[in-house]
C-alpha cells in the first residue's frame, strides 16, 4: 500500500486525493517530487513552495519526470545541470540542483532508492557564481569618519535612523528599509527578522546595541500609525526604499567605488 500511495506522489503517513491525477505506473521523479514537496510545504512559505514547483516545472520535470526515479543515474543529473550551467544561469543551477538533491534524499530516506545519484555529484565539476564585491569601508579610523558623515545627513527621520542603525545591525538593504515593529523586541533587546524576508528563509536574530536600543526608541514615540519601522512620508503602508539610503549617502559626498548600501553589511566581513 505504501507504494501505491508514493506512486501516486502521495506521504503514506498522510495520504491525500492527488489534485493533478497523477498515477505514474513507477515511482517516478516527479511522484516523488510532489511526495517531497506535499512533506516541506508546512515548513516553507507559500512564496518559496512556488518558486521550487516553478523551477522543478521549467528544469526538472520536462526531463526526468516520467523516468522511474531509481533508474536515474548521476551522469543523467550530469547532463541535465550542464545544460542550465551552459545557459550562464548559474544561480538557477544551484537552486534546481538543490531541489534535485532534496527529492532523491527524500528518496533514500523513504527506502524507494538507494543511492543519491546528485550528493556524488562533485561541486568543482561546476562552475561558480562570481561572486560581486561591494564597495565598502574596513578601515576603523575611515569607520568612525563615515559615522560621522552618516550623522550629519539631513532628512526624514525614518533615512537618518535607518542610516544611523545599519552600521550596527549588518543587514541586506531591502531586510533593514522592510524592518517591522513586530520584529523588534525591546524587552529583550533584539530584533527578529521574518523567515520569509531572509534569503535563507531562516528566522534571523540580530541583538540590538546601546546604539540601536536607543534609536529605535526614539523613532517608536513617533505615532506614523505604520506597520514598518521607517515607512515612506507618503504612504505609511510602504517602507522607505533601498534607494531612499543609496540617494542619502550619495548625497553626502561618497561615490560608489567608495562605498554602497551594502557595504555596511561587508563591514562585517
């Protein structure tokens, strides 16, 4: 009965009506690909659930899906990967590659295979995303000369408080302009940014400094009657942009081989 239900793409613990109809005569890739994602769609946000079915649709499926999943080999994967890596889309390589793995260690783990025809797969056989180095500043006495100009900046309160912060908190540009006050927790002197804001869609802590602490503090006795710690002056119900810091720091003096919005997460570096 068990491989009856993984047939059909479905967890025999958890055995629900199949809405594609799907009832592969083998234990194809794509049932155990819909049993993989039918086990993680509680564990992922609806956004990520459709950007892995989206990339499995376009990548994966058309090729291995009706192939009976213990009769695909690693020179198959091979193949398929080479052909997404020689359309220069390197990131979607590792992101298919990715979904591929988790299918066929699933695979392993429900006894359907016993091998994992992609973990033999070796990394350096592909190639590697460049990877893109933003200008920043390391240097502590150059540090405290760019504090001081940040301090010096001119505009909204939300900006300067978002500039005045982000040196300390070493967050992505969009996590720190899109920061909600319900991911701030002053009782216990942290920040908690939402999994599915982070590019590892992964809950991320961030303690917050004297610094912080008191800035945002400040900024809360501010009633904007906004869901967001810097809401834009002219929509309360949107966020400052990236751009909004970017156009701020340009403003100041600092050109862009000097250093960026992203540079103040580098610093960390």
């Amino acid at each position: 009965r068990n491989k009856q239900l993984l047939k059909q793409g479905l967890n025999p613990k958890f055995p629900k009506t199949n809405s594609n109809g799907d009832n592969p005569d083998e234990i194809s890739f794509k049932g155990m690909f819909l049993n993989w994602i039918n086990n993680k769609k509680d564990e992922w946000t609806p956004g990520y659930s459709e950007d892995t079915l989206q990339r499995a649709n376009s990548y994966l499926i058309p090729t291995i899906g009706k192939m009976p999943i213990d009769e695909i080999s690693s020179s198959d994967m091979l193949k398929l990967f080479l052909k997404i890596q020689d359309k220069g889309l390197l990131d979607t390589l590792q992101k298919v590659k990715g979904i591929a793995n988790g299918v066929f260690s699933h695979s392993v783990g429900m006894g359907i295979i016993t091998v994992n025809p992609v973990r033999d797969l070796p990394n350096d056989i592909f190639k590697k995303k460049p990877i893109k180095h933003h200008a920043t500043i390391t240097d502590p006495q150059e540090i405290g000369l760019l504090l001081n100009m940040l301090d010096k900046h001119i505009g909204s309160d939300e900006v300067n408080a978002a500039l005045k912060i982000a040196p300390h908190v070493f967050l992505r540009p969009g996590e720190l302009t899109g920061l909600l006050w319900s991911e701030v927790d002053f009782h216990a002197r942290l920040i908690r940014i939402n999994a599915n804001r982070m590019k590892t869609k992964k809950v991320h802590l961030v303690p917050m400094s004297t610094q912080v602490l008191a800035t945002l503090k400040n900024l809360s006795q501010i009633d904007t009657g906004s869901d967001y710690v810097f809401p834009t002056p002219r929509n309360r119900n949107a966020s400052i942009t990236t751009n909004a810091l970017l156009v701020a720091i340009r403003s100041l003096g600092i050109d862009k081989f000097t250093f960026t919005t992203h540079g103040f997460r580098s610093m960390a570096s």
